[in-house]
C-alpha cells in the first residue's frame, strides 16, 4: 500500500473525514478573468459591471479577482490594450509580402485582420464603444493603436490603387475596418470560416468603389428646430446630445433640465420618468423609425432590390439627420430599463430580419445568417463613417449609400 493510500486509511479508521480534494488553480486564469470580464462589459457596459460580477461569473471570490487585477479598472483596460495591440499587429507586414502583388498584400492583411477580430469578439465590442471610459492616456494608447490599423489599410490600399484621392482614401480604409469589426455589434452567429469568408467578400466588395464627387455646396440633413415650448421633445433632443458628448452615467438629470431650459430637476418628471426613461423614449422613437419604413418601401418598389435601395436612402438619411442618437443608441443601450431592451431588440430584430429577407431575394446564395451579418454591416458602416468624419463632409450620404449597396448587394444598385 502506497503512503498516500495508509493515510488515507488509517483517517477512514479513526473516524477522520476524508482527505479533501485539493483544487488548484487553473494555469490559464487570467484568461478565463479576461473572457469573462469581455463578455460582462460586452453585455452591460462598463459602469453596469462589478467585479462581483465577474467573479460570480467565474465562480471564484472576489478577493480570488482582486489577486488577479487590483481594480475593475485595471481589468478593463488590460483588456482592452490587449486587443488594440493584437489588431495592430495583425496588419503589419512581414518583409516577406514584400515580393507580393499590392492585391495579395492587401488581402493578407485584411485577412488577417478578420482572423485576429473573429477571435476576440467579445472585446472588440468594447474597443468599438466603451473605450471613451479609458483614462486620457489609456485612451490616447488605444486611439494611436487603431490609427495604426487604418494607417496600415490604407497604405495597402493606396498601393493597389494609387489613382484615390486623399479622401476617398480615408472614406474607404474607414468603411472596411468598420465592416470587419461590425461583427461586434450583434450576437448573430456563423461558423468562424464562414464568417471569415463572408467578412472577406464584403471588403472586397468595399476596394474597387467608385465614390461619387463631393458636392461643394451640398448641404448636410439637419434636425428641425425645436420651439422652447415643446418641452417634451425639447428635454429628448439635449439628453440625446448631453449622452453622445459625455456618456450616459456621466449626465444628471439636473444637467439634462438646464439644457433644455427647465428651472430645476423636478421639471422633467412632468415628462420622464427619469434618465433611462428619456434613453429609452428616444430609442424607441429610432427602432419605430427603422422598422416603419419597411412597409411603405416595399409598397413603393417593384422588386427586392429596389426595396433596399429605398430603405437605404431612407435609413442614411434618418441617420444623418440624428447623428447623436445613432452614435447613442450603439453605446447606451445597455442603460435602457431591462424590459424596454426586450421590445427594442425585438423591434430591432424583426427589422433585420425583414431587410434580410429582401436580400436574400436579391442574393439567393446567401444564407439567412450571412445576410444578417450583412445587413448588421450595412447600418455600422452607418454610424462609424458619421461618427469618424462628422467635423469634415468626406462621407457623404451619397458615398454611405453607395458603400451600404456594395456591402449588401456586392455591387451598386441598379439605377
């Protein structure tokens, strides 16, 4: 009998409880507390995770966490310079691809891009939309990092076809790392070769664009003005903007009251609720919008094709007119109270499902999962491009309508 097995019979004997299991701690910890703590933050933003939280989602301690990372904080932000260094370092090129065509540098270099985004999903969600809540020099390190990345894009770019201009140039490095990451923007699911291959076609679909001239004098879709005395729409229109320029959790209710002209707080409960009630109001009134035009669309077109075509001018410019509610409603959503996000997802559902159900019609060989992605693409590139060049006219709607075509229909609609 080994020494092991009399100890553990002479214990048996004496009555001794049995030895316990001795747990050890898994080799690759940090990595499941970065997983965890991707999908948690992914889920519910940044301000809406404790590091209770995770740990419960591990099922470990919190002082098990704190061993780990010394503040929630902490953990965020490893987490996500991790990812901007690993999308940085995907783009770069070996001196090898050197002796490669500019089409096959490229196409390595977006491949490999779509691999590294693939992987880490979860937390490029969170590069996308929660990394304003990094510190200012957290923050400047993961802007110099995804400035690398479309620097990188574009010199490929650029040395395949060397006849853009700057600005075309910048729209269209723009519109294919936005294509790429939009897979963060949804919960939709393929097989990762099949999502790589989709994710593929869609920017090679985006490379040979032909963008439209800029029109020098053409003016930009605007909000109408809304009077003082409309005091409902009035207190929409400021919390909308006080959320775009600051964040959600860092705007008051008073802030939001002397915005539009209300003497004190308790003003806005005549109209409100409170915040999330206006968060979830203006939301409501932007899924309404979307899944609205549906109907009228397809009642106006004489096929699927020209159905899109319409719901993508419609969908541009409704954007367009309401820039910060576009920019909001990607970023706060997770600050709506937990029943309205249930009837907003639905809303935003079946809308993605109807528009996929007419490109798929266009496009027969796409799967019902590959056109939602698609589709998901499309209204990224949407707010990616406003949100990028909203102080410069370069992404105008007519380029954002052609780049949604091609993205969807691999081509430019008909005319």
């Amino acid at each position: 009998m080994s020494v092991d097995n009399r100890r553990t019979a002479r214990k048996a004997v004496s009555g001794d409880s049995a030895p316990r299991e001795i747990r050890r701690r898994p080799k690759n910890r940090r990595a499941q507390i970065a997983a965890a703590s991707a999908a948690a933050f992914g889920a519910l933003g940044y301000h809406g995770v404790s590091m209770e939280d995770i740990a419960s989602g591990l099922g470990i301690s919190s002082a098990a966490l704190y061993r780990h990372y010394p503040s929630k904080y902490a953990l965020f932000r490893e987490e996500l310079l991790r990812v901007g260094r690993a999308m940085t370092e995907s783009v770069e090129s070996p001196e090898a691809a050197l002796d490669l065509t500019p089409e096959r540098r490229l196409r390595q270099v977006l491949d490999a891009l779509i691999a590294v985004t693939i992987e880490n999903r979860p937390t490029v969600t969170l590069v996308r939309w929660e990394g304003r809540y990094l510190e200012p020099e957290d923050l400047a390190t993961l802007t110099d990092q995804q400035l690398a990345v479309v620097g990188a894009i574009g010199v490929q770019l650029a040395a395949l076809r060397p006849e853009l201009a700057k600005d075309e140039l910048r729209v269209l490095r723009a519109a294919l790392l936005s294509a790429i990451t939009s897979i963060a923007d949804h919960h939709a699911s393929l097989p990762a070769k099949s999502l790589a291959r989709l994710l593929s076609s869609a920017c090679w679909s985006i490379v040979p664009a032909e963008l439209p001239a800029l029109e020098p004098d053409a003016e930009l879709p605007v909000a109408a003005e809304i009077p003082d005395s409309f005091k409902h729409e009035l207190l929409l229109r400021k919390a909308v903007e006080l959320f775009h320029d600051r964040g959600y959790p860092n705007v008051s209710v008073e802030e939001i009251a002397t915005a539009a002209g209300l003497s004190a707080a308790s003003a806005v409960y005549r109209f409100y609720r409170g915040k999330s009630d206006l968060l979830a109001a203006a939301f409501r009134r932007a899924a309404d919008r979307v899944s609205g035009a549906i109907g009228p669309a397809v009642a106006a077109a004489t096929d699927a094709e020209e159905a899109l075509t319409i719901l993508i001018e419609q969908y541009v410019d409704g954007s367009f007119t309401e820039r910060e509610l576009t920019f909001v409603y990607y970023t706060e959503f997770q600050h709506v109270p937990s029943d309205e996000r249930t009837v907003l997802r639905n809303i935003q559902r079946l809308s993605v499902e109807e528009w996929a159900r007419l490109l798929r019609d266009v496009r027969p060989e796409l799967s019902p999962a590959e056109a939602r992605f698609l589709i998901h693409a499309a209204f990224a590139l949407v707010v990616d491009l406003g949100r990028n060049f909203s102080a410069e006219p370069i992404a105008s709607p007519a380029r954002v309508r052609l780049i949604m075509q091609l993205v969807l229909f691999g081509r430019p609609a008909r005319s």
